[in-house]
C-alpha cells in the first residue's frame, strides 16, 4: 500500500490532532497520506488512486466515505470519534494496533451491503446514488401525513399514510429505522428493513424483504407538498407529486476494517442498552 486518504470531519476538533498522528505514523511506513475535510454534507467524490481511506469522525463520516469508495472498492479503516460507533468501531485509542494489524493483513475485513436508489420524474431520471445506512422520504415538517405507494418487485405493499418511511440496510437498522420501532438486523444478513414513521394505521408494520427484489415507493398526491428524500441523512432531494424511487441491493460491497462482531454487538449493549434488564 502506497497511498490513503485520511478524511477529517471539521465538527470533531480530536479529528485534526488525531489525523497528524496518523499520517505521521504512515509516513514512517513509507505510505503517502493526503488530507480531505469533511463538514457532514458533501456530495459523493472519486477517491481513485487511494490504497485505503481512513475516517476520522462518527458514522456518519464513513456513510460519506463509503459512498465515494464503493465503485473503486477501497476499503475503509473507520476510527470513532463519534457517539455510538455501529460502524466506526475502532476506538481512538486502538488505531495504532488495528492500523498495524490491517497494513500486515491481519486485520478483521468485513463487507457490508450497500443499496443504489434512483428517483425518476415523469421519463426522466433526476437522482441516483448509493447508501450504506438508509434512504428516507419524509414531510419536511412534522406531524404532516404524506400518502405513498409501496411495491416490491411490482407487487403493491400498501398504500401508506404517515409521516413518511424508511428503506434500510441491515446496517442502518441500528440507526433511524430501529428508532422508528424497526427490528436490528445482524449486519452480515443482507435485506431490506421497510419502516413506516408514524403510519396512520396500526396495522402498518416493519416488515424484513429479501434484497434480491426491487423495492419502488411512489410520492401521491398529499395534503403536504414539502417532501424530502434523504440519502444516509446527508443528501436531501426534493420530491414532487408523480416522483417514483427505485431502491436496489448494489452487486459490490463495502469493506471494513476492524468491524468485528463482537464489536457491533459490544455496542447494541453499550449504546442502546441491549442487555436484558439493568444489572446490580
């Protein structure tokens, strides 16, 4: 390996002291380290040429990451300097060893599913990218019943009232699905996770499909026309009445370093308190 990147997110003031450090420590490795600065939104980039991208940052950082680095097929070494860390699992204090592993080719190499999703109007494709954690469609104000049309691989889900809906991958069930009251799917399962915000029914379900399916969600006419459809919560499109979204499993995987199961499952229990019952 002869080239990363090192992405810095600029809300994290450990992120810029720790980047130093890194790129110190690959320099004496003889590995050249270029800098990227990350404020939270930025459309995706082609991180081409790169051997590996380190993120400095929480979850959200490497959602960034991994949309940029998919297609290419670099792998990222996610340190946390987040709050929970499903993701970006490797702690601040452990980048050294995990980092001296991963160089060796001893570290832990996990693949996650991603998902493409495009949203067409009329003929006319008007967006596409990818996501690691979720797509959401959304009243841009709350409390606001919008009315969308479900289908996978053609055949007609519901027709849903509610405060929008959220399209996971078994990633992203630990993040906004799962506090909308959608289940946690083990990481390594590839499906969809299908969770209604606030239904305006109490027959509307989470429901767990397969991703060999395609799922379609139709934007119908509403009383509400502000309507957002966000990529990993950091790419927000507006939708109008007629926009039709397509979500996708994508052939290719992300790959992870240091994301191992103990540690995701060391953070259902620390983070979200998945232990049972409280402990004396």
């Amino acid at each position: 390996m002869k080239r990363s990147l090192i992405i810095i997110n600029t809300e994290k003031e450990a992120s810029k002291l720790l980047a130093k450090e890194i790129s110190d420590f690959l320099t004496q490795k003889s590995i050249h380290a270029d800098l990227f600065e990350f404020n939270g939104f930025a459309e995706n980039r082609n991180f081409e040429g790169y051997d590996f991208v380190v993120t400095l940052g929480g979850d959200g950082t490497v959602l960034f990451a991994a949309r940029s680095c998919i297609e290419t097929q670099i792998p990222l070494f996610p340190v946390n300097l987040g709050e929970f860390g499903f993701i970006a699992s490797i702690q601040p204090d452990e980048w050294k060893s995990e980092m001296e592993n991963f160089l060796s080719g001893n570290s832990v190499i996990t693949e996650r599913c991603m998902i493409q999703t495009v949203v067409t109007r009329g003929e006319k494709e008007i967006y596409s990218s990818f996501a690691l954690n979720d797509v959401v469609i959304s009243a841009k104000r709350g409390a606001t019943v919008i009315s969308l049309q479900v289908k996978y691989d053609g055949v007609q889900l519901c027709n849903l009232k509610s405060d929008g809906l959220i399209v996971s991958t078994s990633t992203g069930s630990t993040a906004y699905s799962a506090a909308a009251g959608g289940p946690i799917v083990d990481p390594e399962l590839s499906a969809f996770v299908v969770t209604p915000i606030n239904s305006f029914s109490l027959s509307s379900r989470p429901i767990v499909l397969s991703p060999k399916g395609v799922v379609t969600i139709s934007f119908e006419k509403s009383r509400s026309k502000d309507v957002n459809f966000t990529v990993d919560g950091q790419e927000p499109v507006k939708l109008e009445f007629g926009d039709v979204i397509s979500i996708r499993r994508l052939a290719k995987k992300i790959k992870l370093a240091g994301c191992s199961k103990e540690k995701f499952y060391n953070a259902l229990r620390s983070k979200l308190n998945w232990s049972g019952g409280p402990h004396a």
